[in-house]
C-alpha cells in the first residue's frame, strides 16, 4: 500500500510499484484511522514529499497498531545523512523516487516480501 495524498505523482508510483509487488493506495490522513483486521497491508510504503507534519504522527500509530508492517520512505533525499534520520525515525527501509523500481525490487527481496 502506498500512502501519500491524492494526486497524479502518486498514482505514478501506483503504476510503477504494481509493476513489482500488487499495491493499492490510500491517503495519509485515512491511514491514521488504521486498517480492519483482514486489510492490513504488509507493506506500507510512505511518501514523505506528502505527509508532511503528521509524518511523525503516522508512523507512530503504525508502529504500536502494526509492528509487523514493513515501513518504507520514498523521498528524494540523496544525501546519507537525510537517509539515516529516517531510518532513524522508524522506517525499515529508504528508496529514492528517482531509482524507485531498482530500489524498490532489491528491499522487497532483502524485507522477503517477494
């Protein structure tokens, strides 16, 4: 599942990320209301461009609901450090919008989601 909010970019990465794994999309602010039981993504994969301020808010409420979800960031950070402080923050994994297929495939190998 991708989240973000509702807009062409996203759906983009939709298209291209279904290209890999199935996934669907759901908007950031749903995303706080959490999941039923038998929808709960394995993997959650969070454009940052988008949530914004409530980013920490977010992965918090994941964190303790669902500690079994994969929590991947996508941004356009290239610099190692920006990298670190968000797997810092909780993220199991980082790819860059730029490289999102390549990337994307190797951390759902290496996550063994595919």
């Amino acid at each position: 599942m991708l989240i973000g909010r509702e807009n062409s970019i996203n759906q983009k990465l939709v298209d291209k990320i279904s290209e890999i794994i199935p996934i669907v999309f759901k908007n950031y602010e749903a995303v706080l209301e959490g999941f039923e039981d038998r929808l709960i993504p394995r993997v959650l994969i969070v454009n940052l461009m988008d949530v914004g301020p409530i980013e920490n808010e977010i992965i918090s409420n994941l964190k303790k609901k669902y500690p079994q979800i994969k929590l991947i960031a996508v941004h356009c950070f290239q610099a190692p450090e920006m990298i670190d402080s968000i797997i810092r923050k909780g993220y199991d994994s980082y790819v860059s919008i730029f490289d999102i297929s390549n990337e994307l495939s190797n951390m759902l190998r290496e996550q063994e989601v595919i």
